[in-house]
C-alpha cells in the first residue's frame, strides 16, 4: 500500500513507469469511473503528454453504466473528458457498450493476450468495478471475462456492464486509487480481511493508492 497526499500525482507517475516497462509495442489500460479517477485522469494527461506515445495506447473499460455515451454517469464520457480529449487521441478507444452484450466485449478482451493495466476504486459499500456485495458476478464461471450485473442492495440503481474477477486477473497489473474519508470505513475493512469485491481482486501485481483521509491517519 502506497499512502500519499496526492493520489492523482502517484497513480500518473505509475501509469508512465507501466507504460514505460510495457512488454510489446503497444500498452492496454481499462478506465474507470467516480471522482477519484477523474482527478487520476486529468493528472495523468498532464504528467503523461510526453511521456507516453498515446498513439501506442489501447483504451478499454473496466466497467459502465448503461446509460448513453452522453450521460453524466457515463464512464466513458468520463473518461473521454479527463483524459482521451487532453491528450489527442489514441491508438485505439473501445467503450463497453451495454446493448451490444457482454459477449462482444469478451471477444475484444480475448483477442489480447491480457490487459496491461486496470484502475479501479472502491465503493464505500467495498464494490469495485461494478462487482458489488453479495451479487451472483462475484461467483461468475472463470470463463466470464464481462458481466451484465446490478446491485442487488438497490443503492446503485443503474444496470451495469463490468470486468469479472477472472477478466481483471487476466491483467499485468492492477492500480486502486482510494482517496477521502468517506471510503474509510471500506478501506479499513479489506485490509482487515473482509470478504469484500475489492478484497476478491487478484493480479499479477496489485498497488493500493490510498490518501491519508481514507486510512484515517492524518495528523491533526
């Protein structure tokens, strides 16, 4: 766990040293979404203009509501607005698209051989992604690399498409960015062990970004 007053800054530098580091010609990143990320996303067009060819970049997402390209709760607008529309263009850009089913998005993921790098968040219930407590996604056949999920809670009332566990294992690395008190009471929960989605989260590498606010521990 890395604990840092600037998350943003932290997840950008990270991003640059992975793509930097990346294996073959190209560098694969599934987005997010929430507040948190949209702060990662500005910085990292800022600190990665030069840094990274963006031409030699693959953006895909790690999940979205469904919702159209437009809507304030898109993901993908998110995404598009804080990072893809700063920095020009990619190589290639592959939104999730609800109504065209889990299963064209799970042909896309398995024409790569895995995802280089996923961002997530966390929930302050301890979802991340769109897999949320207590929801059958989170016990989806190893096969299912994307779902078609809901929260079965009712709070998060949009219908979602989303990376499974098994599809965010088939990435190199994973990055959480974690950051305000409000997420404080989840944080505290998987590092203590919960059986929460976040805590269900495995990669080859996995890095939490957290910021004092959301561990609880910064000084008076």
């Amino acid at each position: 766990m890395v604990v840092v007053d600037d998350v943003p800054a932290e997840f950008a530098a990270r991003v640059v040293q992975a793509f930097q580091a990346r294996i073959g010609d190209l560098f694969s990143i599934a987005l997010s979404g929430g507040e948190t990320a949209r702060e990662c996303y500005e910085r990292l067009a800022l600190e990665g203009s030069e840094a990274i060819d963006w031409l030699s970049v693959n953006v895909y997402w790690g999940d979205e509501r469904c919702v159209p390209a437009d809507d304030a709760n898109s993901n993908q607008l998110l995404g598009r607005k804080a990072l893809l529309e700063r920095v020009g263009a990619a190589n290639a850009v592959y939104p999730m698209i609800c109504h065209e089913g889990p299963d064209a998005y799970q042909l896309r993921l398995g024409s790569i051989e895995r995802l280089d790098l996923v961002h997530l968040g966390l929930g302050p219930d301890g979802h991340t992604a769109s897999l949320f407590p207590d929801s059958p996604a989170l016990e989806a056949d190893p096969g299912q690399l994307v779902l078609l999920t809901e929260d079965p809670s009712g709070r998060n009332k949009l219908a979602r498409m989303t990376l499974s566990l098994a599809g965010i294992a088939r990435s190199r690395e994973v990055i959480f960015t974690v950051a305000g008190e409000s997420k404080r009471e989840a944080l505290a929960a998987v590092m203590a062990g919960a059986d929460l989605p976040a805590a269900r989260v495995k990669a080859d590498k996995i890095t939490w970004i957290v910021d004092p606010d959301a561990l609880g521990r910064r000084e008076a």
